[in-house]
C-alpha cells in the first residue's frame, strides 16, 4: 500500500480541521513548501487540498500551491475547488500529476466523465462521505446521493483512483473505517485511497491487509504519532 502525506490548506498554512470543520482548525506549518520538500523523494505522491477553494468553489491558494509544485516535484495530486475544465486544466498547467474532483461528482458528472475519458489515470474522483452519504462543497451540504453508488457510476472510467473519506473520522485519529474503505474497493476495479482517521500504524496495516491501494495521512504525521518513515516501514511488513 502506498502511503501519502497530506497538506491541508487554509490560509496560506498547513492545517487540519477536525470532522471537516472549518471552524475546528489546528494550524500545524507556517512553511507548507517547506514540508513538502522535506518529503520529496521518500514517497511517490503528495496530496494536498486548498480547503478555502473546496468552500468557495474555485481556486483560492494557487500561488501556495505552485510553490508546494516546485518543492515536491512530480507526483502531487490536487483538489479543493475543482468544478470547471479551467480550473483542471490550470492546476494540469502548473504541474500537478492528479486532480482531485468531489463535488463535481456529483453536481456535474457529464464534466468529470469528459475529463476521465480525455485524462486517463489523472482525475481522482473523491467521495466524502457521512453516515454512507455524499458531502459536498468542502463537507458543509449533506446529499442522499450514496457513496456506493457514486462510486459504482463512475466505475467504467479510466480514473486514477478513488479517495474515500469518512468525515466523521477525519482529523480524529480514531481509526480508519476500513470495513466501509473495503467495501468501497470490492465495487469498483479503480484503485482506492483511503483518507481519515488514520491513527496508528497499526490502521495502515489493517487498510493494506484489505487490499487497500493508498492512504492518506494527516493528522498523524503532524502531531508526531508516528513518522512517515515508520509509517512506510508498517506497509512493507
């Protein structure tokens, strides 16, 4: 399984909020490219989010961003505010190897299957879901759109994976649900990145004893529970 660390962005700082609350923030990293740099090279991938950009609906911290770009190198995925061809095609323009679409998913799939089919292995469709159902719009609009279901919609396409999220456990460290993340995955022949409370070594071996392709790591990281070193030491055991 191929562990990614996260940047979460608010305010030009690396933060993370609990449960997708925006008014629950912890700022972990004045430097967010700084962070990044110190990881390039250790692992393949980076995933960072522009939290305001999820909330507004457009691109908010493309200048934080880009630097992030320079500093990671290849190999960083996108998302937060990813609703127009324009937007996809402007973080595709300053580098980014993957764009994250979530709300598009669900309020415009006619766009996300058009740039799946023309951008094979780059789109990452994200499914953030409470109790099973769709949230949007940066977690802040509740849908009765199920996250099975979406994902099993999308499922013909040559996605570059599938990110699910269970917002009740984001940034709690409570443990990963690997039984929905397992779930998810037995649907679609599309990779699955596993995101959100994510608390232990022992939950990264738990997601790839399920056959789990990815997970993202947050919180963890920055409050120094464990290392990223010791995180990819968990995987390959």
């Amino acid at each position: 399984m191929i562990v990614i660390p996260a940047i979460d962005l608010l305010g030009g700082k690396a933060v993370r909020l609990h449960q997708g609350k925006y008014d629950a923030v912890t700022v972990y990293d004045d430097d967010p490219p700084a962070r990044a740099r110190g990881w390039r090279g250790k692992v393949p991938w980076l995933h960072v989010v522009d939290l305001e950009g999820a909330r507004a609906g457009r691109p908010v911290q493309i200048e934080v961003v880009k630097n992030i770009l320079e500093a990671f190198g290849p190999g960083v995925q996108i998302g937060g505010g990813v609703r127009t061809r324009e937007t996809f095609e402007a973080y595709r323009a300053l580098g980014a190897a993957r764009v994250v679409l979530g709300s598009a998913a669900v309020k415009d799939a006619g766009l996300v299957r058009a740039l799946a089919a023309e951008h094979p292995g780059v789109v990452v469709v994200a499914v953030d879901a409470k109790d099973g159902f769709v949230a949007v719009d940066g977690w802040t609009q509740a849908t009765r759109v199920r996250a099975a279901d979406l994902v099993t919609s999308f499922a013909d396409l040559p996605l570059a994976g599938v990110l699910y999220t269970d917002v009740a456990r984001d940034g709690t460290r409570t443990g990963a649900n690997v039984d929905a993340t397992a779930d998810l995955a037995a649907r679609t022949s599309v990779p699955v990145i596993a995101s959100g409370g994510v608390g232990s070594v022992a939950d990264l071996r738990a997601l790839s004893e399920r056959g789990i392709a990815a997970c993202i790591v947050g919180r963890a990281l920055y409050d120094g529970t464990f290392t990223l070193d010791e995180a990819l030491e968990a995987v390959r055991a």
